[in-house]
C-alpha cells in the first residue's frame, strides 16, 4: 500500500482522487485550508472507502510561512509519501494579491507546489518508487517575470494561464533534477463538473470524475513509470506537447532564478 499526499483535497477532483485511492486501502493525507471542512473531509474519506488510515494537514498555500509549516509537520509525522498530487489551485478569489505582495493565482498555483515539492524531496526519496503529479491546465500562457514577482497587475484569466505554464515549466525541470522522481504535468480536463469551474464559469464540458480517473491512473499505473517530464493532456487523452516556453530551457532557467530570489527576498 502508498502513502499519497493529495494538496487541495477537501472538494473536486482532489476529493474524489482521494476517495478512489482511499477505496484500495492506501493511507490517504488530505490537504486543506479550512480546519472544519478539513476534518468533514476526513470522516467522509474515511467512511465512503471503509479505510481509517487517512489524515488531515492544515495549511495555507497562499502564506510561504504556512507552507514551510507544513513541511514541517510533514517532515516530523510522515516517515515516506509514495505520491504527491499537487492539485490545489485557485482561478477566482476575493482576494487578488497576498500579504507576499503575489497574485493569488501564482502564488497558490505555482509557488505553493514549487516550496513543498522540493520541501518534501527527502521524504519522498524514501518512497516506494516515487511520482509527483502536477496539476496543470490547457490554459498555459507565456509568464511575465514582472508579475511574478509581483511588480505587474494581470487580468484573473492571464494570472491563472501564467500560473500554470510556470508549474509545467518547473514540473519539467523538476524532473530532469530529480530523475529518481517520476514527475508529470497533468491537464486533468477542461471545465470539469468542479467547484472551482462553476464559480468561474457556471457551466461545465465533463463530468468532475474524467479528471479524477486519470490522477488515479497516472498516480498507480506502472505504464506511467518511465514518462517522467512529459505533459499529459486529459482533453486528447494522451501525452501531448505543452506551450512552448516549457521547452525553453532559457526561459525555464531564468523562471526559476526570478522563483529563488523572489523567495529569498521574503
């Protein structure tokens, strides 16, 4: 049985994730920002998948300190994570910028994955064969290091495409970094039946269970093992290119420079 470590996990395809994991008997840690609706999640986890051995970590991703708390608690209580899904994200908010002076939407997006990914590396080195699953999007737009670093205003929708390229292009780093990591890029679906899409949106194109089927999927399958720094598109429902910038590895470099110094300099 996995140790699998879902960020995001209260609602949406996070929830479901968990529940079909849960549902083979893989201790199952949930993630979320809201204490009660947390331990709900749990209990609910818990019940529908007959397993007990799921666990609940509070934490929020668009606080840097929250996150390195996180880490953490981790650090301390989790001897080994197998998987790591970083589905946690954000497209609306009534709140657009953070007290890091970030846009919500790179921060939760992109920051948050990238500070507990690599904050968790040794802790998933000790996993069985380890894979980190990114949640990208087919929304990918090239990403202006000015608002990375907080210095530019952008639209919800620019914020968001940007947000997502930068993960990819760091997923696809990440990666060639660590090769002992099976780390994929996923686009779980556009407009899925979530929460999230519905707020934004108030329409969807799929059912929420087309995404959550293939994190389960790419999280257990042994076909998945060996596509370490690829990007799968579940709207084709295949491996497919990304935006072009993920390919850059000058763009990338420079992305990741803008990342450290910005972290550094909170």
């Amino acid at each position: 049985m996995k140790t699998i470590f879902i960020t995001g996990s209260t609602d949406g395809i996070g929830k479901m994730t968990a529940i079909k994991l849960a549902k083979d008997g893989h201790e199952i840690l949930l993630h979320g920002r809201n204490e009660e609706k947390l331990q709900k999640s749990v209990s609910e986890v818990k019940e529908l998948s007959s397993n007990d051995n799921i666990r609940g970590f509070m934490a929020d991703f668009s606080n840097f300190r929250s996150i390195e708390s996180l880490i953490a608690e981790i650090s301390e209580e989790i001897a080994s994570i197998d998987v790591l899904i970083n589905n946690a994200g954000i497209y609306k908010s009534p709140v657009e910028t953070t007290q890091d002076s970030l846009d919500i939407r790179f921060a939760v997006n992109y920051f948050a994955p990238y500070l507990l990914t690599n904050g968790l590396v040794p802790i998933l080195n000790k996993g069985d064969f380890p894979r980190v699953i990114n949640l990208s999007s087919a929304a990918q737009a090239t990403v202006s290091l000015k608002a990375l670093e907080g210095n530019e205003t952008l639209s919800m929708q620019e914020a968001y495409a940007q947000s997502k390229l930068a993960l990819t292009m760091w997923s696809f780093n990440f990666a060639e970094t660590h090769p002992e990591i099976t780390t994929i890029a996923v686009n779980p679906g556009s407009l899925l039946n979530t929460k999230m899409v519905k707020e934004t949106f108030g329409h969807h194109w799929s059912p929420a269970d087309k995404g959550a089927s293939i994190l389960y999927e790419i999280a257990l399958s042994e076909m998945y093992r060996t596509s370490s720094g690829k990007y799968y598109d579940n709207d084709q429902g295949a491996f497919n290119e990304a935006h072009k910038d993920a390919y850059d590895r000058k763009k990338i470099a420079i992305l990741l420079a803008t990342t450290k110094n910005k972290l550094d300099n909170n």
